[in-house]
C-alpha cells in the first residue's frame, strides 16, 4: 500500500448503533497514525495519535485499534449519537514526522 | 491557550490574482505545517517549516505558491498569479518538536478562484 486508505467513504447509521471504520496505510518505515474528527468550517480535531504495534485508545464512546505490521487500525463509535456525524480523517506518518499523509475520510451521518 | 488560528476564513479571488493567506501557530510550536484539500479529495501535504526553516517543501505544486514563516511565529502563504485549481481549503497546522506529539489544526482557509 503506497497510499493511505479509509473505507467505507461515507456511512449512514441509525442513532444507538455501533459502528467501525478501517484504515490502511503503508506499514514501511511507519511512524504514527492518526485519527481526526472534522465537521466543514472547523479545525480537524484530533482524536488519537497511535506509534505502537497492537496500541488501542479509547475516549469516551470511541476507541482505535492500530497493526503496523499489516498496516491498518480501526476506529470504533459505539452507541452512535447524531453528534457524531462527521468526517472522520485517518492520516499516517512514515519516515519520520516531517509530514502526514490523509485519507480521503470517512463522512458518518447519524439519523436520529 | 489559543489554539491555531488562520486568516482569511473565505477568500474569493479573480483568475490571475494575487491572495495572501496567514496562519498563527500555538505560541511555542516550532513546527509549522501548510495543508491543502480540495473538493472531494484527501487533505494534502504542502510545506513543513521548523521555526522560519523550511524543512520540506516537496509539496508545493509549483512556483506560484510561496511560503514564508517570519520570525519563527506567524505563516504566510501565497498564491500569484491565482489558477481556477487552486481553489480549497487551506489548512495551517502546529506541533510541538518530540516523538508523539499530535499536531494542532486551524480551522482552514477556504479560497475560491472563479
């Protein structure tokens, strides 16, 4: 993997569901992954910065999960609430912490 | 503590003008950083200074962009002559220097080009 990868692209759920995203990134020379949440108009927030093989990370209702060696982490939302609803940005730094590479996002809507 | 803060919030500017876009970092981060999303891509790496050093700049499209950091503080980024693609969100991050610290973004500055 070259790229850094989320899927699915966006997501609809009903209010109280659990749900998860997958992101995949290249496991060569990896530094960090990191996990944001972005509504449009406001800064990415960050939720997670993640160095270690097998860490996982959790605040509040969600958690991540990261597997350097095969290159992908989960982030998990349990009980979904509308405020969720946003772009979740998964972005991966190789080679030193000179930069970041994003996916594309996944954008959650929750439907109350 | 303020967080990172980037001016203007909009900005629409005419084919072959110039626009100026500034970025104030968290007070005592060193590293600065220049992102750029447009619409319905992923957010992409422009430049990455370390106080007023440019430390990698390998993703700047091309001469039109140019990047300042005065003093180690605030960022200027700007675009001349403007081009219709250059259109997005202009995104400004900080971060302190060390291994594990997570970087800061401002809320982005949206520039249309028309």
């Amino acid at each position: 993997i070259l790229n850094v990868e989320q899927s699915p692209q966006s997501l609809h759920v009903q209010e109280g569901d659990s749900t998860n995203f997958t992101c995949s990134f290249p496991s060569s020379n990896f530094y960090a992954l990191h996990w944001y949440r972005w509504e449009t108009a406001k800064s990415p927030e960050a939720l997670f910065v993640m160095t270690l093989n097998g860490d996982e990370k959790k605040k509040g209702r969600i958690s991540a999960t990261l597997n350097t060696k095969e290159g992908y982490s989960y982030l998990y939302i349990k009980g979904s609430q509308p405020e969720d609803s946003a772009t979740y940005l998964c972005a991966s730094s190789n080679g030193g912490y000179q930069k970041v590479t994003f996916g594309i996002g996944t954008k959650l809507q929750v439907i109350p | 503590e303020a967080g990172v803060t980037q001016f203007p919030s909009h900005s629409v500017i005419e084919k072959g003008q110039t626009v100026t876009l500034r970025c104030d970092p968290i007070s005592g981060h060193d590293n600065l950083y220049w992102y750029r999303r447009v619409m319905g891509k992923e957010i992409k790496f422009l430049l990455h200074f370390v106080k007023e050093s440019k430390q990698d700049e390998s993703g700047m499209p091309n001469n039109r962009f140019l990047a300042e950091r005065t003093g180690g503080t605030y960022s200027t980024l700007k675009v001349q002559p403007a081009e219709l693609e250059d259109s997005g969100v202009y995104f400004c991050a900080s971060r302190q220097t060390g291994f594990g610290y997570e970087q800061y973004f401002g809320p982005g500055t949206r520039l249309t080009v028309t």
